[in-house]
C-alpha cells in the first residue's frame, strides 16, 4: 500500500562525481510516472540541502526556501528540481505524499558494509586523508535516527507535509574539535575557502587538457556552497512523527567503535572516555545570558516565560542560535566564551532583557525606591 524511495546520487571526495542529473532527477521522474499510474503513499526521501544554506548561520525549517541569490552546487540543484518532480506528480495524480528531509548523516551502517556516504569523510580523518576544513556547518544526524524517522514518516505523516530529520547543528570547527577529542587525535587546520576551491579550478584544467583522462575529484560544480551553513530545526519532525535526536557524542563513539571492528581504520586508535554529557544546548546557553546580566535576579524568577518566547520569536531564536553555534563552552569554569562575530547578536539580546525589565511591575515598583535613594543622597 506504500513505497518509500531513496534512491540519489552523492558526491565523495576522490572519486568520480556521479551523474547528477540522470539519478537525482531522471530516475525520480521515471519513478513517479510510474507511481502515478497506481496512486498510493509515497514517502519520498529528499534531501535538506534543498532549503538551501546560508552564508551566516542561520536556522531554516521545514518549508524554507533557498535564497536565489546564493549560487549552488549540482547536488543541491538537481535535489531541488527532483523534489519538485514529486510535488507536481503528486498533486496531477493524487498521490498521498509525504516528504523526509535527512540532514547531515553520521554514523555506523546497519547491514555490516563498508561503504560509505557523508560518513565517508569522517574514516578518511581517522585514516590521516582529511589533513584540512573550511568555514561552514551542517545539522549532524545520527543516520540510525534518520532511519527510524523515515519509517515513522509511513505511518504517521501528514499528506503533503514535508519534516527536516535533522539532528545537531554545529559548525565544522566545533564538530572536528569534537570528534578529535574522542579519536584522541589532532584536529583538522582551518583553510580559507579560496584554497579548495582554486584546488578544484586547478584540477579542472589537468582534466580538460587530458581531455577527460583525468577525473577532478572535487569537481568545480560540487565546491559551490562548500562553506556554507546548512543548519535546521527539526520540530515538526518531533511534534509530530515522534522523531528523536541522539547525543553526537555518542554517534561518533560508535562510528569509530564500528570502522575499527571492520579493519577499516590503518592505524590503532585509543579513544579518550567522554567526561562530559552532550555539550550545551541554546537553552542552557539563554540561561546562562540571564544568569550574567544585570537584571539578572528579574530574569530568573521570568525564566520559563522568556524560554517561551526566544522558542517562539523567530528573529530572537537566529540570534541565540548563532551566539550558540559559534561559542566555546568551558567546564571547568561553566561558562562561554564568544568570538567578536557575535558581538551584535548579544547586544541584541541583552537589550531584550532590558526591554522587558524596564517594562515590568519590578521596574515600576522600583521607582518610589529610587526617588528616596536619590533624595537622600542629595541631602
């Protein structure tokens, strides 16, 4: 009564890009015109990359658009064109279709194969073959999680809904400091963005004056987009298919645990043991902001109401989301470092917290107070 399709195209490092165009988008049409021919529930597996990245990080959701003034590599294009394919065959033949967006998928496979998608990077770091980074960030998911939520999206979503599987966002420098830490081993250098790009242009013209003899393994089409920030909110997903994030930590342990049961990592890794839980969410971080500001002891007892209201306003969710994204958390002394990046972000915010104390009865019960203070002062 059902179908899920998953079949796509991805793009690895060192190995000839794929045909884009004939997977992602052909073989998406030829399976929808067949699938209109017997109307049933198609859930359809695409991808978030088609709500497209940002060059700041920025949290996107489920029905996001990308921004067209952004240029965008040939898996993110033909994943939008494939995605519109289903929504205009489900709409002409009536099919009850529902949408799944995986983000960025990390982790152990299932079946006990070695062969690898995204996760693939994450071995060639373990393996020594991933000397380098650039800016950017994505949502990292557990794929295990991606696999249940799938399988709930059958029997529980909405028609014509679309839910991002999403998981932890993070930039790439805080997610490679993380996963070094557990591999016990050193953490990739940052690079301009300009370096593998001129990399990829550079290759592109051995390959051309071979003729195509020599394959550019980081093709100029894919290097678009490279640095950019693909972060999403996966709410919908959980309010409504029961979707669950695991810890990142814990994914990464096992990732590791499984390529070095499989003989795929060359050299013997110590993992170090984890001595603190999952790092700070955005709420422990909002806690913290009122913990250290002024009016602090106001904000306190207004805690849950201001919770409430940074989950609801979209404008203050970005600019914690992006002091979060950026920040360093410090156990030893429980508290936050911020980079100058968000120096407007906090700005921002700490006038929210004034706005609403000077608002309040507490500020206006204040002032009789204030008066005295002031008068016998002046005597």
């Amino acid at each position: 009564d059902a179908v899920m399709y998953c079949a796509g195209a991805t793009f690895r490092l060192g190995q000839p890009a794929p045909d884009f165009e004939k997977v992602n988008v052909e073989f998406t049409r030829r399976f929808f015109d067949i699938a209109g021919l017997n109307p049933k529930r198609v859930v359809y597996v695409s991808s978030a990359s088609t709500l497209g990245g940002s060059k700041m990080p920025h949290v996107a959701h489920d029905d996001s658009t990308p921004d067209p003034t952004l240029p965008r590599s040939i898996y993110d294009l033909t994943k939008i064109l494939s995605e519109q394919i289903a929504k205009d065959s489900a709409q002409k033949n009536n099919i009850d279709l529902v949408t799944v967006k995986p983000c960025f998928m990390v982790g152990p496979r299932l079946d006990g194969r070695e062969d690898f998608s995204s996760s693939v990077f994450l071995l060639d770091f373990l393996n020594g073959k991933m000397p380098f980074f650039v800016k950017g960030g994505h949502s990292f998911c557990d794929v295990r999680d991606v696999a249940r939520g799938v399988v709930s999206a059958l029997e529980r979503g909405q028609s014509g809904r679309q839910y991002t599987l999403g998981g932890h966002n993070m930039t790439l420098a805080k997610f490679f400091d993380l996963f070094a830490f557990i591999a016990n081993k050193r953490t990739p250098t940052l690079v301009p963005t300009w370096v593998p790009r001129g990399i990829s242009r550079l290759l592109q013209g051995i390959s051309v004056l071979t003729f195509g003899l020599f394959k550019n393994p980081i093709p100029t089409a894919l290097a678009r987009g490279m640095d950019y920030y693909y972060f999403t909110t996966s709410k919908r997903a959980v309010d409504e298919l029961r979707y669950q994030i695991s810890p990142v930590e814990k994914t990464l342990r096992d990732f590791v645990d499984f390529c070095s049961g499989s003989g795929l990592i060359q050299n013997s890794l110590q993992m170090r043991p984890l001595p603190f839980p999952s790092a700070p969410d955005a709420e422990q971080l909002l806690d913290y902001l009122t913990r250290r500001h002024r009016y602090a002891e106001f904000l306190k007892k207004n805690r849950d109401s201001i919770r409430c209201i940074f989950s609801t306003n979209e404008s203050l969710k970005n600019h914690l989301h992006r002091i979060h994204l950026v920040s360093s958390y410090r156990q030893a002394k429980d508290d936050f470092t911020f980079p100058a990046d968000v120096k407007k972000d906090l700005f921002l915010v700490s006038q929210f917290f004034e706005y609403l104390y000077f608002s309040s009865n507490d500020f206006f019960h204040s002032i009789p107070l204030r008066l005295r203070a002031a008068d016998a002062s002046n005597r």
